[in-house]
C-alpha cells in the first residue's frame, strides 16, 4: 500500500514494521505520523534502519556505496535519500510522538546486539 495513503482505520495495529525504508521517502515525518495513528494505544513500531554513523570501516564501505546508489537513483527520479543519522532517527520519531525509543546497534549480525540504549519521552 502507499505509505502516503495509508488506508487503515485509526488504532487498527498492535505492531507496525519498517524496515530500510525511511530514506525512501520525501515526507518520511508524514509517513510516520499516520503509522502513529494506525497503531494501538498500547502497540509497538518497530524500525529497522541503517544509519550513516558509529560503523565500522567494513560497514561504512556499504554506506558509501549506497549513497552513491541513492544518487543514481535520484539522477533518475527515483526517491532515494542518504542514510540519516541515528540521533536524525531519533528526532523523527520524537516528533511522530513515540513515547519510548529502543535504540539496538548491531555491528554483526552473527552476535548480540553490542549496545543498548533505552530512551523514555514522556
């Protein structure tokens, strides 16, 4: 579905997933905001996203190489923006009104997540 014209009535959801999409979007704010209206008052949203910092060198290769692939996709009207930042992240779903963000750094998919970091809004 269009992540524009979410047609879904209002707390319709008691997990929401996104995954390696937001810097895919122009409004990704916007896009944010109507998830938050979809979900229980009691659910989760769970975003799974690369971030363009705290990388290894072998991990930054991999983002460099897909910011250039976001720039071909550009140069062809395909939405693609670079990566954002974790603390950008952050500030996105504090303004999509997300009470509590769990923040999980995984450097190596083979391991346990290396740091986690609970954040309460309240």
């Amino acid at each position: 579905m269009n992540a524009n014209a979410l047609a879904f009535s209002i707390e319709s959801f008691d997990l929401i997933t996104i995954s390696n999409s937001i810097h895919h979007f122009n409004n990704y704010t916007n896009i944010l905001d109507k998830m938050v209206t979809t979900l229980k008052s009691d659910g989760h949203i769970l975003i799974n996203e690369m971030v363009s910092d705290k990388q290894t060198e072998t991990q930054m290769t991999h983002v460099l190489l897909h910011h250039w692939w976001g720039e071909i996709d550009t140069e062809c009207g395909i939405v693609h923006h670079p990566t954002f930042s974790q603390q950008n992240l952050i500030e996105m779903n504090e303004h999509a009104l997300l009470k509590t963000i769990d923040v999980q750094e995984i450097t190596n998919l083979d391991e346990n997540p290396t740091d986690t970091e609970t954040i309460d809004y309240l």
